[in-house]
C-alpha cells in the first residue's frame, strides 16, 4: 500500500484481506508507505508488516520495483496517482472496481480489479500462484502508464471541447 493510510483509503480492509491471502501464501510480506490518522490502527491489526512512513519522491520509483504488487483498497478515489505512479514501475494494482482505477487498469491485463474484499484476495491470491501472469502484467502496466502523457491528455480534452 502506498498513500495517506486513513479510512476515507480503504485501509481497513486491508487486514483481511491479507488474513485471506496469508491462508495460501503464509510467506508475504506486506510494506506500507505513507502515514495518516488509521496508522495506529493499521500497525496494531498488521503487527508483521513494514510500515515506512513518509517517504521522498525520488525513493518511490525504487520502492514500487521490490514490490510484486500494489493493493489499493479505496472506493473513493477519483483517479488515483498512485496507480499510474505504481504502474509506471512495472508494479500491477490490484484496485476495487470503482471510478479512478477502473479507468486506468484494464483488468487481467495491466492490473486486477475486485468488487469487494473476498474476490481482491482472491485475485491476489491468483496472482501470486502465477508465474506467467506477474511478468506479463508487469510489462503492461508500464505500457497502460504511458498512454497518460499530458500531450494527449489535452489533445483528447480539446477534441472533446470540440476545439
């Protein structure tokens, strides 16, 4: 996980979620990055995982390559930086189905998406069990991250307008 670890992000599903996936992979380890007002919380109902804080932009890059994937548990983001940040890296999102990563990830190719707690495990579990479809989804991700350029942004939003 990565951004402002607060409710409003979804990070309370995250222990769950991880309880679910742990029932296969009993080995992951899970790595937070950012800090907010749930991080007590968060800490003490994931006791084994890393929390790092805040940290400098320029280590993000870095941090996303270790990972294998980036959980994003939130049903209100409106387009989510930190998928295309993740992406651009070669690091997949598994994401809910709502408005911002639905947008960015195409599922079963560049990422994974979910409706609800039970089927995001799963689809991490699924991930995790597959060699071939972790490197192949690295790949696209990082080629769906580069269709978000600011030139055709506003070229398509110009278009759009009708300018």
């Amino acid at each position: 996980f990565a951004g402002r670890i607060s409710y409003e992000k979804g990070v309370a599903d995250l222990p769950e979620i991880l309880q679910q996936v742990q029932q296969e992979h009993p080995n992951i380890k899970v790595v937070s990055v950012g800090s907010g007002p749930a991080e007590a919380e968060l800490r003490q109902e994931l006791p084994n995982a890393q929390f790092w804080g805040w940290v400098n932009r320029e280590q993000l890059p870095e941090l996303y390559a270790s990972a294998d994937l980036l959980l994003l548990p939130s049903k209100f983001d409106t387009f989510s930086c930190v998928v295309l940040e993740a992406m651009s890296c070669g690091l997949p999102v598994v994401a809910y189905n709502t408005k911002g990563p639905k947008d960015i990830i195409e599922h079963g190719v560049s990422g994974l998406l979910a409706n609800n707690k039970t089927e995001m495990a799963e689809q991490i579990r699924n991930y995790l069990r597959s060699g071939t479809m972790s490197q192949r989804m690295k790949k696209e991700a990082v080629v769906r991250a580069q269709t978000y350029n600011s030139e055709r942004i506003v070229n398509e939003m110009l278009e759009n307008l009708g300018l």
